[in-house]
C-alpha cells in the first residue's frame, strides 16, 4: 500500500514539476508582458502543487528524502511523468495546446480528488482545484484565439494539437499502481475522465472553428521511466546546480 | 492545549490570546496594508502550560512565494515579543479559501486599491464566465478583465472603463 501511495503521488509530482519547468522557460520571453506574467503564474502554481506532493511523498517513503532530493536528485529513469508535459515549447502554440490538454485533464482529476479518502492529497486537490481552473480558462480562450486568428496563427495551432494529441492517451491509462489506489479509494479512476475531457475539447476547439483531432496511436511509457528525448535535456539544466554543486542552499 | 478551556485567569490562557495578537497583526508581506488575521492565514496560536508556542498558518496560493516568508515573520514577531520557543506549522486542510478574508480585510484591500474578491463566487467553475468586479477608484461596475494573472499569483489585472484606470483585482479562490 505504502510504496502504491508513494509510487501514485510521485507521478502527479512529476507530472507538475516538468510542467513547471517547461512554463518558467518563457519568462522573460512570452510574446507579452501579461502572458510573461500568466505563464510564470501557472508555472508557479505548479511548481507549489508539486511541492506540497514532493514532500509528501517523501513523507510516505520514511526514508529521509525531502522534496528537494526528489525534485532534483534521480536520474531520468525515476522521473514519471506523462510524456505530455515534458514536450519542448516549440512556439507559443505548443505551450498552450500543451496546458490545454492537460487541464482539461487535471480539472476532473483534482475534483475527484478532493473526495479522497487520504487527507493530505484531498487538501493539496481542493486548492489545486480552483488553480487549474484558471489555467483552463487561460488556455482554452488562447486557443480560440489562435485557432480562430489569423491564418498563420491558425496554421500554428492546428500543427501543435496535432502534434500532442498522441501524448494525451497516457493520461487516461491505468495501471496496477493506479488500480489499487482507486479500489482504497485514494486515488482516481483516470480512465473514467477521458469523455469528459474530449467534451471540454471538442467544445473548445469547436468555438475556435476547428476538429478535433483523433489519434492514430497513443504514445506512452512516461510512467514506467521510459521518456522521449526531450526529458533528458530539460533535467540537465533543471537539476544543474545540485549536479555541480552538490547540497548546495541558499 | 491552553485555548481548550476559557478560563481567562489561567495564565496560558492569557499567553496564549496575547500569541494569537502579536502573531495575528504581522501584515501580508505582498500586501501589507493587510495582516495575516484579516486574509485568514492564521489558523491558530497555543501557547502550553510551558510557555510553548505553536503557530498554525495556511498557504494561500500553490505557488504563493511569501508562503515560507510569512512563517518566517510569525516566527520573527513572536520571538520579539519574547516568546522564546515558538514553532510555525503549516496546515494544509482544510484548504484556504478567499471566502475567510475578513470584511474588514475586503475594506483595507479596496481602500489600498485592489478589489477584493467577490464573495462565493462560482464564477470560475463556467469555462468562460467573466466575473462582475467593480472598480476600487471609482465604484464603476463598468470593468474589463486585462489578465487573469497579474503581479502576483494573487491578483488578476483589470481596467476600469469609467475612471479609465488599471487596477488588481484579488482573485477568488
Ligand atoms: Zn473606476
């Protein structure tokens, strides 16, 4: 049960630092100053919600790790996250096609949460709640107006919902981690959010005068430690100054 | 347990209302025409028979970065008012919510300009509901949301259409 529970809130930890980190990568360089501010927002918010999961899960474990040892002291193999979050920022469009997806995931998935029967995580998602649905409304309504923008715009969005969509299965599956944590009745069926989740989309893309898009496969393995490229580079310069710099605080 | 029975001649009692006072009056280190009493942020303050104090403090925002800063000043207040073993805990349940703003915290955030939350709302559960602010300058309910997210993870930024000035608005959480 312990190392399940352990195992189940890493994941969503994960899940939260990478796209933390991949948020704070446009500070000081989003297309304008209010969405410098919106994206360094979102990537705080987070950055917290990990935080708050990082030492809980430490606390599970009993072995001494903080969430600073968690946080930047594995190798890339321990990390599991879904392979979504931790997708390059490759223009302004992925990064909302990205958040997108997946708030519209972590919306249901907090709400269910907070009706857990661990008291630590039912807090951590009330707040998370209410956080993700700003981030939600934030990405949604950039990508109606992208979607329904100008051609170029138009262009750049399409190709990134594209190009994600067949990172957005892994996040419905579950496994027996998942599985034992749903029948104690901690965690969430992940697989029962998946209409809701494409009701949201397809809403929204809807309104942005575009489709869906269907995936011809689903890629994942994040889960299991097995990452794309992208991971890799993104940790080197995440977990940078603890590697030069062993134990180092300020 | 000092606060558990009222007996207001019991001397932990007394240390511990005096605690809860000095620890109550530290102001928001964002917004520090407002304490962390009137945001709501502190949750409880025991003094025991020993002279022990233990400070219970809520986080605010997820990524709220004056979360550590705040325990640090409870801390800091209570060992200047001569509490010398002080401890600061974080609880996270239940969750904080806009709603335990006092209504004088509403009264000092809108006299220091920023609009203050409005109150239960559900606003954020529609999609694309906007959310009636009125204007802290002028009163004007005639506003327009600039951003969601502003200066802090707090704040959202708006724009009166009347008296034609930005302001931050507290956002509901
Ligand atoms: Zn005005």
């Amino acid at each position: 049960m312990s190392d399940d529970l352990f195992r189940y809130v890493l994941r969503l930890a994960d899940d939260h630092l990478i796209l933390g980190q991949r948020l704070g990568e446009w500070c000081g360089k989003a297309p304008s100053l209010e969405e410098d501010l919106a994206l360094a927002n979102i990537g705080l918010d987070c950055l917290g919600q990990a935080r708050a999961l990082y030492a809980y899960a430490g606390k599970i474990e009993g072995k001494g790790r903080d969430e600073d040892d968690l946080a930047f002291l594995r190798p890339e193999r321990e990390y599991c996250n879904a392979l979504l979050v931790e997708q390059p920022n490759r223009d302004f469009a992925w990064a909302i096609a990205r958040q997108f997806y997946f708030s519209a995931y972590m919306l249901p998935f907090w709400r269910a949460m907070a009706k857990s029967t661990d008291d630590d995580l039912r807090a951590i998602a009330a707040k998370a709640e209410k956080e993700v649905a700003y981030h939600l409304r934030h990405s949604a309504e950039w990508v109606i107006r992208l979607g329904d923008g100008t051609e170029e715009s138009r262009r750049r969005m399409i190709e990134a919902l594209e190009e994600l969509f067949i990172y957005t299965g892994e996040l419905f599956e579950m496994d027996a981690v998942a599985h034992a944590m749903v029948s104690e009745g901690v965690g969430v069926d992940a697989s029962a959010l998946r209409d809701e989740w494409r009701r949201t989309v397809d809403g929204v893309l809807a309104e942005a005068h575009l489709t869906a898009p269907e995936a011809a496969y689903d890629q994942s393995g994040g889960r299991e430690g097995r990452h794309t490229e992208h991971l890799g580079h993104l940790l080197s310069e995440l977990q940078y100054m603890q590697r030069a710099y062993p134990g180092l605080e300020w | 347990m000092g606060v558990v029975v009222a007996d207001a001649l019991n001397p932990s009692n007394v240390r511990s209302r005096r605690a809860w006072d000095v620890a109550a009056a530290v102001p928001d280190p964002e917004i520090p025409v407002v304490t962390l009493a009137d945001l709501g942020i502190l949750r409880s303050v025991e003094c025991d028979d020993d002279g022990a104090v233990t400070a219970r403090v809520t986080p605010t925002y997820s990524g709220c970065p004056a979360t550590q800063l705040i325990e640090q000043m409870v801390l800091e207040a209570l060992k200047r008012d001569g509490f010398d073993n002080v401890r600061v805990e974080s609880v996270m349940s239940p969750a904080w919510t806009t709603d335990w703003i006092s209504a004088e915290g509403r009264e000092k955030l809108r006299d220091f300009g920023i609009a203050p939350p409005v109150k239960a709302s559900n606003s954020i559960r529609a999609l694309f509901g906007e959310t009636a602010v009125s204007c802290p300058l002028c009163g004007s309910e005639d506003t327009e949301r600039i951003s969601e997210f502003g200066s802090t993870p707090c704040k959202a930024l708006y724009r009166c259409r009347t008296c034609l000035e930005p302001f931050d608005y507290f956002k509901c959480l």
